[in-house]
C-alpha cells in the first residue's frame, strides 16, 4: 500500500469515529426516555447513571498519549471502534441499575480514545491541516446532531436495547475495517510544507500556560452555551412557541457553529493562528454579551455570534497544537488539550444551575461573556508573545 492511500484511509476512519465518539455518548440521554417506564425507574434516577460515562471521558483522555506510544495510533483507534461496539452491546443487555452505570464507565473509557488519537493521526496524515481540521469538526458535529433523532427512532420502532445494539454493530463492523484497510500508522507525513514554517518562540513555557488557561475557560464557554442554548431560546426568546420550533432554532444556531468550522478550517491554511484566535474569541465574547441583554432576533444572532467563535475556536486550538507541539510529542499534546478541556466542562451543568437560580439566563451568559473576555485576554497575550523576537530553538 503506497504512503498516500493509507493516509486518505485513515484520515476518513479518523472522521467517522469522529462522527461515532459523539453519537454513542449521546445514545442514553434521549434511549432513557424508554428505558425509564421499562425497567420501572425513574428519569432522574436514570440519568444520573452517565455521570460516570462523562467523568471518563475527560478523565482518560490525559493516558492516551503516553500509551500510543507503546501500542501505536493505529492499534488504539482500533480499540476506540471495538471496545464502544462491546460496551452499547453490554449496555443492551443491561437490567440493573449498577450494570447500566458499570457499562456507561465502560463506554466512557473507550470514547476516552478518540480525540487526543483521531487528531494526533489527523495531523500526522494531512496535507492540508486547517481543511482536514474544519472536515473533521463537522463529522463530529454531525454525530452529535443525529444521536437524539435516531436513537429514538430506532427506540420507538425496535426497543431501547435496539438503540444500543445497531451503533454497537456499526462500531465492530468499522473497527473490522479499520483493521483491515489500516495495516498501520504510516510514516510522519506533517512537514514543515504541511505545518507551514514553524516559528520559533521566547517564551515557550509562559505561551503554554496561556493557551491552557485559554482551553479550560474555552472548554466553560462550549459547554455553558451548548447545554444551555434550547432553554434560553425557550426562555427568552419573547414568543410563544412549540417545543419543535425551539429544537429547529436551536438546531439552527449549532448549524452555524458546525460551518464556521469549515470556514475556520480554510482560514488556518493561510492566516497566522494566533490572529483568528483573537478573532473568534473576540466573536464569542461579543455574542455571549449581546444575548445576555438581548431577545428575540438580538438573542438569536447574539447565539449564532457565539456558537462561530466557540465552535471556530476548536478548530484552533488543535491547529495550534499540531504548529506548536513537536511531532514526537504530539499525541502527548493532545491528551492534555482534552483532558484540560474536557475536565473544565464538566463543571458546566452545576454553573448553569447556580447562576441561573441566582438571576436567570441573563446572569448565567452575563457571567459566561466574562469567561470568554479572559479567553480573548489569553488570545491577546498569546498574539504579543508569539510575536516576539524569536529565540534561535522553536517551542
């Protein structure tokens, strides 16, 4: 197999786990619906089984990057595909509450894999970063966006263990393939022609600590709007209108996110990285201020602002590591990015709560434009920084 075939398989195994890593964590929050009346429990006692999927998730993606290199990229992704087949294949035959939430952890671990592996390969393959970047966010969007519809279609028409069986199936029959048409990780393609010219930094250490801030306040503002955006559409829209109108406008609002990554992706191919990041946190910071004060078309833009600079700044910040990270180190690079991430965000449903019984969704996206204006001071910081008088060694 010749050094460019392995390299566009693996780039679109690379997507669709993409596609599967949010599709499957987001299979119990709508499948519960069902489960709950079946196994005689309630919703909430339910639902909080997944505390341990979403605690995993963040939590073992730091690992990642240290066991790649002793298994490889590619054995791992291989087990990303395998060990989420066997666990919504355990989930389905689950019948108590300790199995469900025993098999949830499962799951957790595993989609643990994707994003610190599937972007160290992405990377590694490329050959044109920031398009194969904004391609690989949609793909991730799109699983979370179909998760909700078809899970409970295929619930409502076969049963809620259905709902875990078919992605299960899907996910064993990929990683098959993957096994298959993948024989292994490939040489280290991500040049100086791919990467662009590194440039070479001052103050390394001092550029590290503000993107890390950057992450953990960025991984708040994703979190905060995208769990909150249907309620506050809901909310404070200022018309009355049914419960589908408010999931289409919401949806729509994520649309835009989804394509800014694209966009953004582009962008990455031919602006200097730390520019679009002062940008888009300018962007997000801007939105997330106007639809704390505003209503109706003011609130919806206000959204849609956010959801571009939000959704863009993910695009960015992988770039960014993939120009700043040596190749060595990447994989390493990528697990604490997401464990940073990931970990921050998870302390976004209590946030929610309390600012919003304190002073309703005026408060909460008041206090989460604050957030995002301390993303905008690191995007500043690291656009001066970066900008020094070089040192003669790069970051």
């Amino acid at each position: 197999m010749t050094p460019e075939t392995l390299s566009r398989r693996s780039l679109r195994f690379v997507n669709l786990a993409h596609a599967l890593d949010h599709f499957v964590l987001l299979i119990f929050p709508t499948a519960v619906i069902a489960m709950a009346p079946a196994l005689g429990l309630s919703y909430g006692a339910l639902i909080g089984l997944s505390t341990g999927a979403f605690v995993a998730f963040g939590a073992f993606s730091l690992p990642m990057g240290w066991l790649a290199e002793r298994v490889g990229r590619r054995n791992l992704l291989a087990t990303f595909f395998l060990g989420c087949g066997v666990s919504l294949i355990g989930l389905s035959f689950a019948a108590t509450s300790v199995a469900i939430a025993a098999w949830l952890f499962v799951l957790g671990v595993f989609t643990a894999i994707y994003h610190p592996i599937g972007s160290a390969m992405l990377v590694s393959h490329t050959r044109r970063l920031g398009r194969d970047l904004g391609v690989n966010g949609v793909w991730g969007n799109l699983g979370a966006g179909f998760a909700s519809g078809v899970t409970a279609l295929i619930a409502a028409w076969f049963g809620w263990r259905a709902a875990f069986i078919a992605p299960g199936a899907l996910c064993l029959a990929s990683g098959a393939l993957f096994l298959a048409l993948v024989p292994g990780d490939g040489e280290e393609r991500a040049g100086a022609k791919v990467m662009g010219p590194a440039r070479p930094l001052t103050r390394p250490a001092l550029l590290l600590a503000i993107f890390a801030i950057a992450i953990v306040a960025g991984g708040m503002t994703f979190n905060v709007a995208t769990i909150s955006a249907p309620k506050v559409i809901d909310e404070r829209l200022g018309f009355d209108l049914p419960l589908m109108a408010v999931g289409s406008l919401a949806t729509a609002v994520f649309v835009v996110g989804a394509m800014t990554q694209l966009a953004v992706g582009r962008l990455v191919d031919k602006v200097e990285l730390p520019v679009i990041f002062v940008g888009l946190a300018s962007l997000q910071t801007f939105g997330l201020a106007l639809a704390s004060v505003g209503s109706g078309i003011a609130l919806l833009a206000g959204l849609a602002l956010a959801m571009a600079g939000i959704y863009g700044q993910v695009v960015v910040n992988d770039a960014m590591v993939a120009r700043y990270a040596p190749a060595h180190l990447r994989a390493k690079a990528y697990s604490v990015r997401y464990f940073l991430g990931f970990t921050a965000s998870g302390l976004a449903a209590p946030f929610i709560a309390y600012t919003h019984a304190a002073g309703g969704f005026s408060t909460t996206l008041g206090v989460t434009a604050a957030i995002a204006a301390l993303v905008l001071g690191c995007a500043l910081s690291f656009l001066a920084a970066a900008r020094a008088a070089p040192a003669p060694d790069a970051a």
